[in-house]
C-alpha cells in the first residue's frame, strides 16, 4: 500500500494545494535538522511509515505519518524514552 | 550485472522481508532503460541504521502501462517511469 498513491477509485483526485499548518512546518524542519545531525535519515523514516499499522497508516495525513515514524525512530535509538513525548505535552 | 539506456530489463519478482524502493506492482514487470542514474547509498541497508555501502546504481526504466496493468484503459502509448536500482534488475535481452 506505500508504493502507489492510493487504491482505485471513482472520487476525483482532489488537486488543491493547501496552508501547511505551523506544525507541519516545524515537523519538516525536525526532520532535517535530525538528518543533518546524523541522528536520523530518510530511509529510516520511511520504514518507520511503512512499519505504521495499516489503519493509522491510511488515517494519518503527510506529516502525521513523519511525526509517528520520527518518535518511533527516536525511541528505538533511545533519544527519547518511551511516553516521554506524551508525559512532556500533558505536563 | 550492469545496463545502458535501451536495455531490456525484467524487475526481479523475489519478495523481501522490510524496507526496499522497488514497487510491488513492477516486480516481475519488463521495461527498457530510459536513463542510467548515479550510483547512491543502499537505503534496504540505511534504513535500518547501516551506512548503506557499497553504493548501487540506480536506473530510470521506461514501462508500458499496458504491461504494468492487465486491465489499463488508458491510451496505448502511455508510459510508467521508475527508478529501480541495479540488484534488482535482470537481462531481459
């Protein structure tokens, strides 16, 4: 399901460009600073997308699915330790 | 094994356990080198923490719609473009 672009279907494809929200800005520019860092790279976040249950996968927007791949990348590589992210946004 | 632009080339049909670039719905598919790309980090190796060499060549390959999907509608001469890197290639001369 990640190598082409969705699945057949009769609804048009809907062609409009939109507003990137702050966060989404700021996910891509975590995403490049990590690369840059050497912390973290492209293929890595792309197997961490692909490695998404299909459900989350197919429900999450672009850069939802960065941002789950790139926690799940950092967790695995102990640069953030699990539920950390989730304890510092409810405290 | 290595191509030039006009090589008739089959992509390998094998299955693989984790991450590759190679699309499912090419796998067993026969197209023709459009371009021969640099060679790049093997991200089957990056993702998953490996610095990714030895480098593979990657190629541009040109395939029929028609043969990529059994039941395509579209017009006759349209094409599918991909890059697919060299170990996943094979002659098809």
């Amino acid at each position: 399901m990640h190598d082409r672009g969705g699945w057949p279907s009769t609804t048009p494809i809907d062609r409009a460009e939109h507003v990137l929200a702050d966060w989404e800005m700021l996910m891509d520019a975590i995403v490049g600073t990590l690369g840059r860092r050497d912390v973290m790279n492209t293929d890595e976040l792309r197997r961490a997308i692909e490695g998404m249950p299909r459900d989350e996968y197919e429900a999450a927007s672009y850069y939802e699915r960065w941002l789950y791949a790139t926690e799940t990348i950092l967790a695995e590589k102990g640069v953030l330790a699990p539920g950390e992210l989730d304890a510092r946004v409810a405290s | 094994m290595s191509f030039v632009p006009g090589s008739s080339v089959r992509v390998a049909s094998r299955s693989h356990a984790g991450h590759h670039r190679t699309p499912a719905y090419l796998k067993g598919k026969v197209g023709t080198v459009e371009h021969v790309r640099d060679n790049f980090l093997n991200p089957e190796t990056r993702a998953y923490g490996a610095d990714g060499r030895p480098e593979t060549r990657l190629y541009l390959v040109r395939f029929d719609q028609r043969d990529v999907w059994t039941d395509y509608q579209g017009p006759e001469d349209d094409r599918l473009l991909a890059d697919v890197y060299e170990h996943w290639l094979e002659s098809a001369e």
